[in-house]
C-alpha cells in the first residue's frame, strides 16, 4: 500500500473509477483519459510501482493480471483483438507509478504498435 499513490487510492475505492472487473488481488477500471474507444487498465491491488520493481516472486499475479485479459476484454466488446501495453519508468513514459496493464481496443485496428522514424 502507498497512501499517496493515485492507483492505490483507486484500489481501496477512496477515488472512485469506473469498474471493468474486481477480486481479492486485482481491479480493472476504464481509463479517465481513453485513447482508444475501450481503454480500460488491469492493476494489482497491492501496490507495485512497475516491471522494474517485479520479480519471479510476483509470478503468480502477473500470471492473474495478463491472464484475466482476454476475457475482460471479450467483456468490453474486444472480440477481435485488442493490444496490452505496460509503460515502465522515463524511457517506457510510464505516468502513474504504481504497475497497469493497458488493455486498448475498438471496431477499427489502432495502427502500428510505434509510429517508425
Ligand atoms: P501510464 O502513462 O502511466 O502508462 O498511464 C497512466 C494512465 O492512467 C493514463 O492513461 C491516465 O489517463 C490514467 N489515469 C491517471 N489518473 C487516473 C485516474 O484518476 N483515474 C483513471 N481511471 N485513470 C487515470
Ligand atoms: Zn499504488
């Protein structure tokens, strides 16, 4: 727990969001700010700043994490593919510190993954 992390205060229902999915170790909630018509994010309850900060001790909720994706996301509408992003540190752009898996999706493909230089 942090008690200054925005997705901490999210999980312990102090800021409210608008829920995708819920249990004892995870919640998704859909973005504030979409980028894509779904955008919803996949987060521990506990908190864990990033993939930086992960290890083989955190197997089995990065196992529960990515492996509830394909079915929330079947749940938003994505019946025909979505794309996962998880932003780490400076480099990665990654906002909130506390670890998400973006789930991404909508009627149309979203373009290539990066735009090329
Ligand atoms: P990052 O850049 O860290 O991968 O993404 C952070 C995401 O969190 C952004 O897409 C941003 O719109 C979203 N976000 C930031 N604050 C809030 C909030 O208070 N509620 C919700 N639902 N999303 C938030
Ligand atoms: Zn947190």
């Amino acid at each position: 727990m942090s008690s200054d992390c925005i997705f901490c205060k999210i999980a312990r229902g102090e800021i409210p969001s608008k829920k995708v999915y819920e249990d004892e170790d995870i919640l998704a909630f859909h973005d504030i700010n979409p980028i894509a018509p779904v955008h919803f994010m996949i987060i521990p309850k506990r908190h864990l700043a990033n993939l930086y900060d992960a290890d083989m001790n955190h197997q089995a909720l990065l196992g529960k994490l990515l492996g509830k994706a394909g079915e929330l996301a079947r749940s938003q509408g994505l019946a025909d593919g979505f794309r996962t992003i998880i932003n780490t540190g400076r480099i990665g752009h990654q906002e909130v510190y506390h670890l998400h898996i973006h789930i991404l999706g909508g009627p149309e493909p979203l373009g290539s993954m990066l735009k090329r230089k």
